[in-house]
C-alpha cells in the first residue's frame, strides 16, 4: 500500500465561502501556512448537499461566486500551494454524480474531484452503494484524486464492500482516503474493521483532514500517527 501524500499535504477541506467550513479560503490558508503544510486542496461541497442545507435548515449557500476558485491568488507569502477541487456527491447505484455548484451549465470538466457517498445527497439503495461508487469510478476515474471516508460509520460503512471498492479502484489507479478528521475526534466516526480491510487491499490510501474548521487541519497528524503504529507509514 503506497501512501499518496505526505503530512505536508492535505487534499479534502471545507470552507465558509462555498459550503459548510467555519472558516474563509483565506483564513484556510493562512493557518495552512502556521502549521507547515505546503500543498492544500479545497474541495467544497457539491450542488446535491447545498441543496440539502438549504430544504432542511434554510442555508443559502454557497456564499461566493464560483470563479473566485478560478481566480483565485492568495494573499499570504507562506510558502502554500492553493488547489482547488470539489467533493462530488455519489447520487444513485448508476454511477450518477453531482459534480456542479451553483448553476449545472458551468460543470467544470476538468476539475479535481474527490467522490463520496452522503446521505444527505444519495437518492439510491443503500445496499447497491459500493456498485454505485465503481460504476462512477469507472466513468470518471481520470477526475478522481480520492474515494472520500468510505469507511465513515454515518456514511454507509454497513453496506461498504471495501474489498469490491479497493479492486475497482486499484484497476483505475484510483486512491481511497483515510479521513483524518472523523478518525481523531473524541467520538471516533471511523469504522476500524473496515479501515483495517482498506489497509489491506488498497493500492493507493490517501490522507485527508475533511477539516471543516482550521484547527481541524492538525487532525491528520493523528491519523498519521495511527499508520506508524501500524507499520505501515513512517513519520520523520
């Protein structure tokens, strides 16, 4: 198993700005900076959960136009690499995906996703869940930079067949990742048995914070750790 990024990069985070994060792109990245990452990716959240938060609890989101992750140009001299992605929303057992905010006709073909199965968005059987992530990973595998949380306990893990998700995705050069944030918080949200399955039959793990909040960024560290522990990463 070959772990993608190192502690210096995180790859799947939320901001004020487009969905949920506590916190603006800006105060993203400056903090990036405090804590010696050089590489983040944010990737906010998809049309399918805006619409979620706006019919279950009236937030209008996003707050800011999409091209500013277009344009986008930093204000900091901290030596962090600004990406910009999405979270596509898995939709169905079809391999249908929300991969837009805002308005559909401005889909950006070429953006870096990472792809995850909500309830909140998902409108197909629970059971056929991991039949709908390979369906997709087979439709847009080039676009995939991460399978996101597949081993999240309010996410589907129950129905999750790790093993069938890690050979689809090892046949596609697709990573999974090992979400950082719902691993190291007091109520771990991680199923163990599953993520031990991960480790096993994953080509490619990549390890994310998920930080929905800057603090939450430092996150990964613990997840990191974990892997030491293991023997299967090691931390300098």
């Amino acid at each position: 198993m070959q772990i993608l990024n190192f502690p210096d990069e995180d790859h799947h985070m939320h901001t004020f700005n487009f969905s949920d994060g506590a916190d603006t792109i800006d105060g993203m990245v400056e903090y990036a900076g405090e804590i010696g990452l050089k590489v983040i990716t944010i990737t906010d959240h998809s049309q399918a959960i805006l619409d979620f938060y706006r019919k279950k609890e009236g937030i209008m989101m996003p707050l800011s136009p999409r091209w500013i992750a277009k344009d986008y140009t930093t204000p900091y001299d901290n030596g962090v690499e600004v990406r910009f992605g999405l979270e596509a929303d898995l939709i169905d057992e079809t391999g249908r995906i929300c991969d837009w905010v805002g308005n559909r006709e401005y889909t950006n073909p070429e953006e870096r996703l990472i792809l995850s199965a909500h309830k909140d968005a998902y409108q197909g059987d629970p059971r056929k869940v991991t039949q709908g992530l390979i369906k997709a990973i087979e439709k847009h595998h080039k676009r995939i930079i991460a399978i996101g949380h597949p081993c999240l306990i309010t996410n589907f893990s129950d129905y999750m067949d790790i093993r069938e998700l890690c050979k689809a995705a090892n046949d596609y050069g697709v990573p999974l990742e090992f979400n950082a944030k719902n691993f190291a918080r007091k109520k771990i949200n991680t199923d163990l048995t599953q993520l031990d399955r991960l480790f096993e039959h994953a080509d490619q793990v990549m390890v994310n914070s998920d930080a929905h909040f800057k603090d939450a960024l430092n996150t990964r560290m613990a997840a990191f750790k974990y892997l030491e522990d293991k023997g299967l990463f090691i931390l300098e």
